[in-house]
C-alpha cells in the first residue's frame, strides 16, 4: 500500500467526489470526545433509509454522511478532523 501526504482540502474533495459507492477507511477525531474513530464506511447507501431525510443541512456543519459497513447504520465524519484515509490500495495521511 502506497502512502501520500494531502492537504485537507484534497481528503474533502476525494471524500465527496471520488468514494461514492466504494468502500474506504476513514481515522478521524470525534467531535463530541475527542478520540480517534476508524471507519470502515461507503457512500451513497441507501438500503437502510426510512424516507423521511435528514433535518438538517450535514455539509452546513463540515460533516459529510456515510455508512459504516461494520455496524450497518448511518455515521458522519467531522471533515476538519480527518487524520487519514485509505481506499483502492491507496492511504493518504493528511497534513
């Protein structure tokens, strides 16, 4: 596995754009406590979705939604606090 350095931007971008529907791993600094998550997690799921959407607007409050392939329910990563992100043989620490 190769291993590049990105901004914060780039991981933002990457996250947004390129992962939907692949499966990545995301470390990122939880906001409510301050430890370090590990996320096995995928974009664009919606099997478990009850219809009724989200009251409110994720990317107002720099979180973006994912679904964490290990719990099989809805989680959102705070996108200032990514510390890395792995994905198609690929790992990307941010700096």
């Amino acid at each position: 596995m190769t291993t590049q350095t990105i901004t914060r931007t780039e991981a933002e971008t990457t996250l947004k754009n390129i992962t939907n529907g692949k499966i990545f791993t995301v470390t990122f600094i939880k906001r409510t406590n301050g430890e370090i998550r590990r996320l096995n997690c995928r974009k664009g799921v919606r099997k478990y979705a009850n219809g009724q959407g989200l009251r409110f607007n994720p990317a107002s409050k720099g979180l973006l939604g994912v679904f964490d392939m290990k719990v099989h329910d809805y989680r959102f990563i705070a996108l200032e606090s990514i510390l890395s992100l792995s994905m198609q043989g690929q790992r990307f620490v941010v700096a």
